[in-house]
C-alpha cells in the first residue's frame, strides 16, 4: 500500500467536497480583498456571488473529488 498515493486520495476526496458543499466561501476566500465593492452596503453584507463562479468551483470539486476517488480505489484495490 503507497502511503502517498492513498493521502492523495484522501486530500482530494476532502478537497473535493469542500468545494461542491460551499462553493461561495471558496470564491469569498480567493477573492478577498480583490473584489470591487461600492461600499454602500452595511457592515456584514456583500455581494452575492455569481452563479456563473459558483458553477466553476463545484465543477472543480466534482473533478477533484473524481481523482481523489481514482486514487484511493488504486490504493485500496
């Protein structure tokens, strides 16, 4: 058993459910600080998050979590 192979695995499959599970923190997270914002809203609020980027990181965490699953059923098989 590849002790690096099945870690991968694991970090992917968990990666991989971040990223379908919450995908609007993960493009918060990434985009802190850079997003253009009119500072007219009250303290606590922002600007929703296109579905558009929502879409893309949960297809990213699908993907992700596909590899983590390949790599830890190589491992296990």
């Amino acid at each position: 058993m590849d002790l690096r192979t099945l870690l991968a695995g694991v970090l992917g499959v968990g990666l991989g459910l971040v990223l379908v599970a919450y995908p609007e923190a993960v493009v918060r997270a990434q985009t802190a600080g850079r997003r253009p914002h009119d500072g007219r809203g009250e303290y606590g609020t922002a600007s929703p998050v296109s579905e558009r980027w929502r879409r893309l990181v949960q297809l990213l965490g699908v993907i992700s979590l596909a590899f983590g699953l390949y790599f830890a059923a190589s491992v296990l098989a």
